[in-house]
C-alpha cells in the first residue's frame, strides 16, 4: 500500500518519487524533541540543586531520565489507546497518530513554556 504522500505526488506531477530522507528526518526530529525535553527539564529541575558536584551529576543522570520518561509516556498513551480500541473510539492499525499527537503536544506545551520563561520584560 503506497503512502498518501505518494498518492499525492502521483496525482500532482504523475510520477512516483521515493522519499530518500526519510529516516534521517525521523532521526532529526526525534533529537530536536529530545533535545527541547532535556533543555526543559534542566532548566526547570537544575535551580533545585545548589551543589556544583551534584549539579553535574545530575546534568550526566538527566538524558536517561528524559529517556525513561519518554518510554513511561509512551507505554501510559499505548494504554488509552488500548482503551479507546476497547470502547470503539479508535479504530486505526497503529498507536502511531495517537502518539504524535501526544509527543508533539507536550514538546509545544514544553517549547512555549521555555519562551515565555526566557522572554525578556
């Protein structure tokens, strides 16, 4: 089954071209919404920790714990999912809309919070 950007693109020019960048995209945009949560929770939890001993430790501990709340984030939004899918509210194959909608939303919410925190005035 070919994917609607394919569709498309078939419609529009009538030739099929194939993405080639797609990884590398996915792979990008997963590091900058890593990045944007690391960034957001050192400045958020990094005023709570006075010592410079411990401030650094807890800089080396915090891209696991981003990451092992991003792996709770998912298995909680794969569970509302599976109850949605219980009640009839979802019907579709994969978790995946469901989970971009989740990700991007915080890393927005996360993003807005960052600059509203470090606007000037």
């Amino acid at each position: 089954m070919p994917s609607l950007s394919r569709e498309s693109w078939r419609d529009w020019s009538g030739k099929v071209r194939r993405a080639e960048f797609s990884g590398a995209e996915a792979y990008g945009v997963g590091i900058l919404v890593f990045g944007i949560s690391c960034v957001w929770a050192e400045r958020a939890l990094l005023p709570l920790v006075r010592a410079l001993p411990l401030r650094l430790f807890f800089l080396i501990l915090l891209p696991v714990g981003i990451w092992l709340a991003f792996l709770i984030l998912y298995y909680l939004v794969s569970l509302v999912i599976a109850l949605c899918r219980r009640l009839g509210l979802y019907a579709a194959l994969t978790n995946n809309p469901c989970q971009h909608v989740a990700i991007m939303s915080l890393t927005t919410l996360s993003a807005c919070s960052f600059c509203a925190t470090s606007a000037p005035g």
